[in-house]
C-alpha cells in the first residue's frame, strides 16, 4: 500500500475527504478479514465433512461385516471343510479392513481441522495497530476566550483572534445530559 501522505495535491483534501477515505479503507478491511475468515472456515468445513463420511461409511461397513461373520462362523461350525463358511468369513473381514483403514483416513482429515490462524492474527495485529491510535488532543475553549495565533498568521486568523469561539463538542455534550 502507498502512503496517502505522500501523494500530489493531499495538502489539498478537506477534512471531509479524508474521514472519508479513512472509512472506505477501513470498510474494505474489514471485508477482507471477514473474507478471509470465510475462506479459512469453508477449507475446515470440507475436511469436517470428507472424514465424517469417511466414518460414517466406516461404521456402515462394520455393520455389514457383523452380520457375515455371523454367518460364516455358524456355517464355519456347522461343516468341517473349508467350504461356505470361509468364504463368508474371509468377505467378512475383507469389510472389517477397508472399515479400520477408513476410519483411520477420517482420524486423519479431521486432525487436520484448525481454527482459522491467518483471521486471528490479522485481525489482532488490527486491533493492536488501532489501539495505537489516540485522537488529536483539542484545546479547550471557553467562551470569551480566543484561539491562540501564531505569529505570521492570515487576516482569517486574525479575525478569529477577536471573536469569541465557543467550543461545540462540549456545548452538545452538555446539551444531551
């Protein structure tokens, strides 16, 4: 970003403009941290998903297994060769596999699922550098009294010099309570 102090004419900007741009800048940081905080979020949430299905489909797998292994072992009992009941218990634990090696996949994906770091520290690192900035001080202006001059100053100041200034802010500020 270039500074705003630096460029041609910014002596030139009214106070007006210069709220103005301070808004707008602020305004389009504040889009880009909510942004990025989507963008972070959105990355975990498909992570969440990917290894929720992953043990869902696990746990489905390990449902089937249960009832052909049932079968296998109660054919398994009921001959003595290698006949039906090996075929169900080896389909069977063929599913008790693929069930552990999903489960451990989704172990996986989900450990990978964080809080979203880059919003965090940008938007700390925001806070901290608005904390830093303190309002210009205003002198306080009592009725009757007039604003300091400098020395060399214009024929406005000067007028300023002889009438009275009556500070607004605390006027209003009085006005309310």
């Amino acid at each position: 970003m270039s500074d705003p102090g630096n460029n041609a004419g910014s002596a030139d900007r009214s106070l007006g403009q210069l709220v103005a741009s301070a808004t707008a800048e602020m305004s389009a940081l504040v889009h880009d941290e909510i942004a990025l905080a989507k963008a972070e979020v959105r990355q975990d949430v498909r992570r969440g998903a990917i290894g929720s299905v992953a043990f869902i489909v696990a746990g489905v797998l390990a449902l089937f297994a249960v009832p052909v292994l049932s079968f296998g072992a109660a054919y398994w009992i009921h001959t003595t060769g290698l006949g039906l009941a090996w075929c169900f218990g080896i389909v069977g634990l063929a599913f008790i596999v693929v069930a552990v090696l999903l489960a451990l996949f989704a172990v996986a994906k989900i450990k990978k699922v964080k809080p979203p770091e880059k919003s965090i520290a940008s938007a700390k690192q925001t806070a901290a550098v608005l904390q830093g900035v303190k309002p210009h001080p205003r002198p306080a202006v009592t009725a009757g009294t007039s604003l300091p001059v400098a020395s060399g100053s214009t024929l406005t100041g000067k007028a300023m010099e002889k009438a009275p200034v009556q500070d607004k802010a605390s006027a209003v500020a009085r006005s309310s309570t």
